[in-house]
C-alpha cells in the first residue's frame, strides 16, 4: 500500500482553450484521484490528493497523451498541506499577471466536420461548429484567461443544451469558449454589396451558406468571412473571372490561394507527397505550395509565371458547407485591395470590397484580431513556414539554455513582412505576419496589434530592440519609445538578426561557440552604413564578423531598382562589362535594343555620382538582374520576389540534375579593395550566361546554370573561410535570408555545405524572410542585456 500525498502540479505553456482542465479531470477521475484544476495567467494549477503512485502515473499520462493542440512546456510540483475532498472537479479561472501563451486558432477537426455533415446530428449545417480540439483561439479572443468573458461569444448566451455540453467534463465541448449552435450561436447570412436585397432560395433549397457554392459556380466573386478576416472567393477554372478579380482587386501578377473541397481535388491539379498531405491536414491549416503538376491545369491568371500552386483544405465548418457541392478549386485570396491589410468587419467590407464581389457571406461573429493565412512550403523534404499567421501566431517559442532571468524586452521587426516579438523569462512570442508598413493602413494595424499583445501578454518591456536602419518606420516607432519610457535601446544590424533568429528557432544555447551565418537577401542596412544584403557572418547572440559578401553593385534610383530589375542588370552589366564590350559581343540580342532604348547617360552619371545609385551587396538584386537577363520580370515586378520567383519557376531539372558542375556558371572569390573582405564575384557568370544567350541556349538551361553556379560558390566561400579544419574558426553553418525560400537555391547550398562536412542550420517555423527578424533582434537585446550565463561571443565590438 503506497503513502497518500497532497501536491500541487503547475502546467506550463499551451494549455489554455485547448482542453487542458478536462483531460486532467478525465485522468484523475481514471486513477482515483481527488482535487481539483484551474487555469490562472501562469497556465494550469491542479491540486490533487490521493495515492503517490496515481499522482506519478497522473503526471506520465498528461506528458504522454496531451490534448492535441496542447504543449508543455514544463511541469513543476509542491507538496501542499493535506486536504480533503470527495472527486475531482474543474475549478473556475484566476486572473493575474499573464504568463501563458494565446493559442492559435484551428481548423474544423474530423469529428466536427463530420458533425456538420450529419443530418441527423443537432449542428448538421451549422457554419460555426467547433469543440475543445478545434476552431477560433486568437482571433475571438481579447483578454486572458482564455474564457468565453474574454471572447467576441460573450453576447452569445449558451442555450440549455449548449450549456449542458459546456459544464461536462466528459464532453468533448466542456469549456470549449466558442461553442454555440443554431439555437443560441452566430448566424450566417448573404448579401448584396450593390445594396439591393438578396433571397437565397434563388441560389439554393438549404440555406444562404450553399447558396454561396451556386454564385461561385456562376461565376460570381464573393467576399466570404473567415476566421481572420474575409476572403474573396471565385471559381478558380475560370480564367475570365480570375482575371476579373485582379483588376478589381489591383493585383497585377501575385498569385492567389486557393481552396478545395479534399485532397483528391488538388491532386488534379498539383503534387502532393505526405509531407505536403499532413500539412493540409494539420490543425494550422495552412495555405501549401505545391508543383503544379497534376494532369490538369488552372488558369495562369491563377499564378502567373510560377510552377507552384497554393492550396488549402477547408479551415472551418463554413467552408467545408461552401464546397461541399464545388468539385474544383475556389481562389480564396485575401479580402483587401493589394498591400491594404486583410477586411475583418462590415463597415470595412463595404467600404473596402464594393466593387470586387459582388455578393458577401457576413455573419455576426465579431474579429477580435486580424490574421491572414499562413504558407509553408515544403524544402530539402522540410515544411518551412514562409508567412507565420493563423494557426501558427501567437504560439511562443521556448528560448534557448541562458536566456534565464534576462528583462522582458519587445522587439520592433523590420518595415517589410512586419512582425514584433514579445519576449521574457523562458519565452518569445512572435506575432503574427501584418505586411508593409509602408502602407499607412498596415502601419495602424501594426500598433493596434502591438498594443493588444501587450495588453494580452500583460507585457511591461525594459528594454526596445530595433533594427540600425534610421528610417525603418518600427526603428523610429521604437527609438521613440524607448525616448519616451526611458527604457533601454537596442539597435540591431539586421542581417546579424537573420542569423540569431535561425539560432533561436534551433534552440542553440547562449554559450555555443559562433557559426558562420550566410544571409541571402535583399537588403539590409550594414554595420559600415552602406546596404548589404549577402553576408557571411561569424556570429553567436551577442555579436557579429563580416568575413566574406557578394560584389557590391550600383543600384540606380534607389528604391527603383527594387522594383524594376533592368537597372539591376544594368549596373551589373555596366560594373563587369561595361557598354563597349556588352555592345560589341550582344548587339544582336533583344536585349541590347531594350537597353540601348534606355537613358543610358542619365543612369551612367548615377552610377558615378553614387548619391541615387547605392552599392548593395544583395543577393536578391542579383537574382532581379538575372531574371532581366533571361526577360522573366525585365520591367517591373508587381511584387517582391517575383523576378527571383520566375527565375527559379524556369530552373530546367533535368539540367540541374544531369549537368555537371562544369557547366554551371563560374564565379571567383578575390578580395575587395579597401576592406579586403573576400566577395563573390560574378564577372565569369555574365560572360557565361551573355554567352549562352547569344547561343540561344533554353533560359531553363540558364536558369540552371546560374542556381548551380551560385550555390557552389557559397559553399566554396564557407569552406574558404573555415580555413584549416584543424583549427576551424566555425563548424556550423546557419542559411537565413529571404532568397533562401528558393528551394533550388537552399537544396544546392545545404547538400553542398553537408558534403563539406558543416553542421546545418535552418528554418522552419520562424520565417527566413523578414517576417522572423523581430525574433532575431529580441534574443540579441535578451543576450545583450541578460545577467545569466557565460557567452562565447568573440565580437566585443563587432562591426
């Protein structure tokens, strides 16, 4: 007969509106035990007293079989003074200082969407069904703890039935804050955006949900309200009404999302291996980009230029009940006008999305927090989250050994892909993606949402983290702040918070020794004041040595030559080859009539007088030049990324596979002069490819050639700088940066770099783009200022 105990069991991390409290209630009442469980704003408290051996396998079955959308991340016990009680049973929730985590929302899970199905179930056809393993977190909520109060259902009142579900533990639906059903919960309801009236029996016999499928299939566009914010939706097979929707949408080229009723549908069209399957089905739901290599084909107005479609399965009951009579994809793109943040409310639906749809889905279940959907793409055999939103945001990461005792700090992100990061004790938590804050809408957005976090998070920083570019708006947002509050400033280069970032997501500790960081990517401001935008960085948390970059290349206009990649070209041409030679080997190309037709002597005097024609050492402006070359994206790109995004789309596999490294393009590794930093240098790549133009060799060949030759320098710049592996100054690599989204580019880079005998580190949750930098700049103000732990940082000055 073993000994009785009393104890106290703390439950730390997700555990808050994901059916935590009746697991422990179903576990206990299972073992015998008697207590009770509430949830407070540190997580989960459970008193519990019984058998020592029944608390111990209470304690193993909740570390092994915890709700699904749960995660610990610590659980600590007290002896507490003997008490007495007669069963186990849920308590109700403490307020207090906030120090548990938001989760995100979910998708309709299997036994609800078969619920919705069923007519003979009491929410057959209800559009807002969900239980404790599904649907809204984020998006309803506003305060914490995470009860229904604290929720945009609190005007819903439970109906008697509801409630009955609501107060059982041994309902799937016990304290699910959202639950609601047609008796007592939201309504759906169809709409004309012209104003004029609307009867769903002229679209359908069911209800004003199905009616939504028969205006789809006429081809109509509708604005449809999600979890996060409203859609668009269209029949995606029909080109006409696709191209529509980007004019009045004022999307040129971007390509759209898509949604289908199962996976079998999107087979049609695109390639789904289990990764990319278990993604689409997963509680994220996110949007997945896939090779659009099914048998059939959607319209290029779809994705235009790309090889790769982005689909999604149903994300709630409301959707499944849409499709569930559409045997083809919808576009299910963002419910804004281009770069203007997502629409989340009628007021804005009509203000914003008249004139694009002409029918809207709306219903009376308030937004409480915008949030897009996420997209991750499947690289190297790795899912990696390209935009971090719903079903990911605002789930916190566990910060890595040493970051113990640091002062909560929040980090501001860069201006583009904007995120912050909220971080303190043994966590961060990073927002969810908002988009530029160039755009005045996003910018109110952005601190809107910032303020809700701190709100949220019951967040008090003491210190700011921004990035070192003056005129990011967040950089002057937070030296303002910081100004304000008299709190401490932390201004970080911005490639250096790429690297920590993918260090934080690895969960490498504050004392490890440095790694080599190649940062690939746009453009950034550099510790000598001048752009950089591909580095290679020795770094640990706390600082950072630039040993190595790509040529620093004129960009002329400015912020122009990001958008029109001619210029890139241009200056690229004109720094390797200059006019004479390009004129002599290329004046039969079309090429050269596009450039000649120029104002070359404009651009010339620019390039020498350096005030409106930067140097950049950008990888993604390299790519831009290319893709000019190849005239993918000659004059303007519609989007970031979208020339190096076409150029990849092109790369000829059957040429990346089979030829050699001795076709691929050449590049030299000399030493810049000045700084004598070793840079890659591509004048035998331009010779090359000016070469193979002039063949008329196949731009996917060239394409091909550029990606090899490319990576192969990278890693021959890693292994250089490694210097002897006897000594080696690094043995681990960490490849970051935007231009890293490019499967081909990562692949050939991370195989070479292994069979060089490195240690890989990459992302996969936290975006390599912009979007994981407020992440980066928080652990590098935590190690900064934190008092724990030893660091091996060899940059006390780094510049």
């Amino acid at each position: 007969m073993t000994e009785a105990r009393s104890l106290a069991i703390r439950v730390r991390g997700r555990v808050q509106g994901v059916g935590f409290r009746p697991t422990v209630w179903r576990l206990a009442r299972d073992l015998g035990l008697a207590g009770d469980v509430l949830n407070d704003a540190d997580g989960v408290l459970i008193r519990v007293a019984g058998k020592a051996e029944a608390i111990d396998a209470l304690i193993g079955r909740l570390r092994r079989e915890p709700p699904p959308l749960a995660r610990i991340d610590a659980i600590e016990t007290q002896a507490i003074a003997p008490f007495a009680a007669d069963d186990f049973r849920v308590a109700d929730s403490l307020p207090g200082l906030t120090q548990t985590e938001v989760a995100p929302d979910a998708v309709a899970c299997a036994a609800c969407a078969a619920e919705v199905g069923d007519p003979f179930a009491r929410r057959f056809r209800y559009p807002f069904t969900n239980c404790t393993h599904c649907g809204p977190r984020f998006s309803i909520v506003h305060g914490i703890p995470y009860d229904r109060a604290a929720t945009t259902m609190a005007p819903f009142a439970l109906c008697p039935a509801c409630r009955s579900e609501y107060d059982d533990p041994a309902d799937r639906r016990f304290h699910a804050e959202p639950i609601a059903c047609h008796a007592c919960g939201p309504r759906a309801r169809l709409i004309r955006l012209d104003g004029r009236a609307v009867h769903f029996e002229q679209y359908s016999m069911l209800d004003e949900v199905d009616a939504v499928c028969t205006l789809l299939q006429r081809g109509e566009i509708v604005a449809i309200k999600g979890l996060g914010g409203y859609h668009l939706a269209c029949d995606a097979t029909r080109g006409d009404v696709v191209a529509a929707l980007r004019e009045r949408k004022r999307r040129d080229a971007k390509p759209f999302a898509l949604m289908a009723r199962d996976i079998g549908i999107i087979r049609r069209f695109a390639e789904v291996d289990a990764t990319a399957e278990a993604l689409l089905r997963s509680p994220a739901g996110p949007i997945v980009l896939l090779p659009a290599t099914g048998p059939a084909r959607l319209p290029d107005a779809v994705a235009p230029g790309l090889g790769l479609l982005g689909f999604m399965l149903p994300t709630t009951p409301l959707h499944h009940l849409i499709l569930k009579r559409m045997d083809r994809p919808v576009v299910m793109t963002s419910g804004n006008l281009s770069s203007e943040p997502q629409v989340t409310d009628e007021a804005g639906l009509r203000a914003h999305l008249t004139g694009i749809a002409g029918f809207a889905l709306v219903h009376d279940r308030a937004i409480a927090n915008r949030i897009d959907d996420s997209v991750v793409r499947v690289i190297d055999g790795a899912p990696r989250v390209l935009r971090r939103a719903r079903g990911y945001a605002p789930a916190a990461f566990a910060l890595p050994p040493g970051f113990e005792g640091a002062p909560p700090v929040l980090a501001l992100g860069g201006e583009l892909k904007a995120t912050f990061c909220l971080a303190r004790g043994a966590e961060a938590v990073l927002s969810q993606h908002m988009g530029d804050l160039e755009d005045a809408a996003t910018d109110d957005d952005y601190r809107r949402n910032l303020a809700l976090y701190e709100t949220l998070y019951d967040h008090a920083p003491r210190v700011i983290a921004v990035d070192r570019h003056p005129d990011y708006i967040s950089a002057k947002y937070g030296r303002a702040r910081a100004a304000r509050d008299g709190l401490a400033l932390v201004e970080v280069q911005h490639h250096h918070a790429h690297v920590a970032a993918c260090l934080a997501e690895n969960r490498r500790p504050l004392a490890a020794p440095p790694v080599l960081g190649i940062v690939a990517d746009g453009l950034g401001y550099g510790g000598d004041d001048t752009l950089w935008g591909g580095e290679f960085l020795l770094a640990d948390y706390r600082g950072y040595r630039r040993l190595g970059t790509m040529k620093p290349v004129a960009m002329p206009g400015n912020a122009m030559a990001s958008r029109e990649p001619w210029r890139n070209l241009y200056a690229h041409l004109m720094a390797e080859i200059g006019w004479p030679g390009f004129a002599m080997n290329c004046r039969d190309l079309p090429l050269y009539e596009f450039l000649a037709e120029k104002p070359r002597a404009t651009f010339d005097a620019m390039i020498r007088d350096g005030r409106f024609a930067p140097r950049a050492s950008s990888c993604g402006r390299l790519f831009d030049a290319v893709a000019a070359a190849l005239d993918l994206c000659r004059e303007r790109q519609s989007y970031e990324g979208q020339a190096a995004m076409q150029l990849e789309a092109i790369v000829d596999r059957e040429a990346l596979a089979d030829e050699g490294d001795d076709l691929a393009y050449p590049f030299a590794l000399p030493r810049l002069g000045g700084s004598g930093l070793p840079y890659i240098e591509p004048w035998a790549m331009w010779q090359a490819l000016l070469g193979d133009l002039v063949l008329a060799t196949p731009p996917a060949v060239i394409a091909a050639r550029f990606h090899r030759g490319l990576a192969n320098a990278m890693v021959a710049m890693a292994v250089q700088l490694r210097g002897d592996p006897a000594a080696a100054l690094f043995d681990t690599v960490v490849l970051s940066g935007g231009c890293f989204q490019n499967a081909t580019l990562f692949t050939l880079v991370a195989r070479g770099l292994e069979r060089a005998g490195f240690t890989l580190l990459s992302h996969r949750e936290v975006p390599a783009n912009d979007g994981g930098l407020a992440l980066g700049q928080a652990v590098i103000a935590l190690a900064a200022t934190a008092g724990a732990g030893p660091c091996a940082s060899a940059f006390p000055a780094a510049s």
